[in-house]
C-alpha cells in the first residue's frame, strides 16, 4: 500500500496530566486535544513542559496522573511499543551498522512483515524522501538533511496514526532547517497521520502548524492557529514568546485610551471591537512591524509620536531600528527596505505612525 493511500490519523488527548520529580511539577493539570489528521506543535521555552509531554504520550515517561488518549483507547500504563506511533528524535538515531535501506525497513521487521511487502514499502518510503538511489549508503555517509529524511520515512514506514517529532530539525543549519519545514508539510498532507512537533523555534511553529499550543512552567498558556496566536495573544507571557512585540501601559478612562509613554490619547472606539473593557489600566501589544514612519502631510492621518533612533540592525530584506521613547522606553520597529526613501541614522528622530486596530489588549491574569 503506498503512502498516498494512508490511513487516517487518531485524535490525542491530554486528561488533567501531570507529572512531577520530587516536589518538581514538569506539567501540571495539563489538558489538550489534537483532532485526527492535525499538526500540532508543542512550543515553549527549555523547562517549558513540552518535551515531557511528548515522553508521556509517547510511553517514555509515565504521567504521575491523568488520561493519556491516542483515538479512543487508553495508552497510560502501556510500553512504547505498544501505543503505535512513530517518533522521530533531532539526533536521528540511526543505526550506524545498517544501511539506509535496513534502517527504514527496520519498524517492519520487528512487525512480521513479509520480505516482499518490505521491499515495497521501503522502495516507496526512498521515493518519497526522493533517496530512490541510496539505499545502500551507510548514515556515516549522508548529510544531516539526508539523515534527517531517513528517520522519518523510518518512523512513518509502518503507518503509524500519530507521529511525534522532537526538535527534529534543531541539529540542521538555517537554509536547510527551511527546506525541511517545507517537507514536512508535504509529507503530512500525503501521509494524513496526527503530527504532535515539539520545537522551541517560534518561526519553526508559525510556518509548519495547523496549531500551535504555547507552554510555560508545565501549563497551556494558550492553543490557536498560528495567525491568531500572533495577532491575538491572551497573555503577557505568549505576547512576548511569539514573535517580537513592544508592550505598552495604557489606561482607559471612559471613552479615551490614554498612553502616556506615547503621549496620545485615543477614542477606545477606534480599537478593535473585542477589546471593551471596563475603566483601569491595560496592556497593550504593538507589533514591530505595524509601526510606520509618518511623512509631514501625513501627521494628521494616523495617530503619530517621535521617538530617536538608537541602533539599525540590517536583516537583508527588512531593518530593525531600536526607538527610544521620551520617557525613556525601548520601542523596536521593523521596516521592508523598499519602501523608499533615506534610512533614519543613529541619533535621529524619527516621526512614527500606527493604525488603532493594530493594537492588541493583552486580557489580564485570570
């Protein structure tokens, strides 16, 4: 059966999981669910939980408490070997005495299955990570990104229903990192299994997800698509994680918005119409990118302020300028380098413009 014609993959579930080292809780109270067929990447920082969670799903570490769900049966309690998924590790881990062949083949051998029907499948896995040639090679003669492509077509050879992936492409370099996301995708629209990808590379999660579930001291801090999680954080912690962001205090006083470290008030009309909210103060995102030099016709069509250039880091296609405010507050603005016109050096002032509906109410702590 080739890969095209695989099976569908399961849903996972997370019950109220925990797991705790001694008077250490790695997750705590930890409850998420992954639809059937969808790619959902665990982000967060070193200590984050995520890594734990994949071991408990995957069988290597067992949960100190609650339901561990692949479809709808209960894999708490069983070996890894028997909860049928694949894996696929960053460090590889192929066999170095076997060849590419051997390797992918390896998952079927232990399953019982037929010489003939091996030869097949691992013809088809070759063809799909485009190695059809090299399946006599040893891993000590492939590239990383060729060691890489074997590990997955080994960990999906068997056609697993769920896939988990640890920080797989961390050990690759930038250009083929980008490549490899790039498969990855294509893979899992062929394949159609359950991918649940650990990273800590917030691009690596807003370019491969259906959705991404952000992690922080053993808890979910927030799942959503990878749009909504950068354009609508609900908290302080995954506004600052995703992505660059400046975050500025503001205070609502009726119908006016005032933020003093840009000295504008606004009607709090003009923000975006989920983000009433009583009188007090509130935070508020504003993206690196959504701030614009304002030309002097312009001033009055956009609210606008002044802030002196400290620094240009050259990106390639974009310059990032670090701003400071008056009241001595660090802003960071992106800009594309064809929008024309001279660059801002260090030292001077700039005037800077943003549309109201690009600000985004972080919602206080529950």
């Amino acid at each position: 059966m080739p890969f095209t014609d695989a099976s569908s993959g399961e849903s996972v579930r997370f019950e109220g999981v925990g797991k705790s080292y001694g008077d250490v809780d790695a997750l705590v109270d930890f409850d998420l669910a992954v639809n059937p067929g969808e790619l959902v990447t665990l982000l967060g920082p070193s200590g984050s939980g995520k890594t734990t969670a994949l071991n408990v799903l995957a069988g290597f570490t067992q949960a100190t408490r609650g339901r561990v769900l692949i479809g709808d049966r209960e894999v708490q309690g069983l070996p890894p070997e028997k909860r049928d998924v694949g894996m696929v590790f960053q460090s590889y881990s192929l066999f170095p005495h076997l060849n590419v062949f051997d390797n992918i083949a390896f998952p079927l051998k232990l399953r019982g299955v037929s010489r003939k029907e091996i030869a097949e499948r691992v013809e088809d896995g070759l063809d799909m990570i485009q190695m059809g040639d090299l399946g006599q090679r040893m891993p000590a003669e492939l590239s990383g990104g060729q060691k890489q492509r074997v590990a997955f077509a080994r960990a999906v050879i068997f056609r697993p229903p769920v896939l988990l992936m640890d920080e797989p492409l961390a050990a690759l370099d930038l250009k083929l990192r980008e490549s490899m996301q790039a498969e990855i995708r294509a893979y899992h629209q062929r394949l159609g299994c359950t991918i649940v990808f650990v990273t800590h590379d917030q691009n690596e999660a807003l370019a491969l997800s259906d959705r991404i579930a952000v992690m922080g001291d053993g808890k979910l801090a927030q799942i959503d698509t990878p749009q909504a999680i950068y354009d609508a954080p609900q908290s302080r912690y995954v506004a600052e994680f995703i992505g660059k962001t400046n975050l500025l205090e503001a205070t609502v006083a009726g119908s006016d918005l005032a933020i003093p470290a840009l000295e504008l008030t606004l009607p709090v009309a003009d923000l975006p119409a989920h983000s009433a909210k009583r009188d007090g103060p509130i935070t508020l995102s504003l993206r690196p990118e959504r701030i614009f030099r304002v030309c002097q016709g312009d001033a009055e069509a956009y609210p606008n302020f002044e802030a002196r250039v400290e620094d240009a880091l050259f990106m390639g296609d974009m310059v990032q300028y670090r701003l400071r405010l008056p009241d001595a507050q660090t802003l960071i603005v992106t800009e594309r380098r064809d929008t024309g016109g001279a660059r801002p050096t260090r030292g001077a002032t700039v005037q800077l413009g943003f549309l109201p509906r690009d600000l985004t109410p972080i919602p206080e702590p529950s």
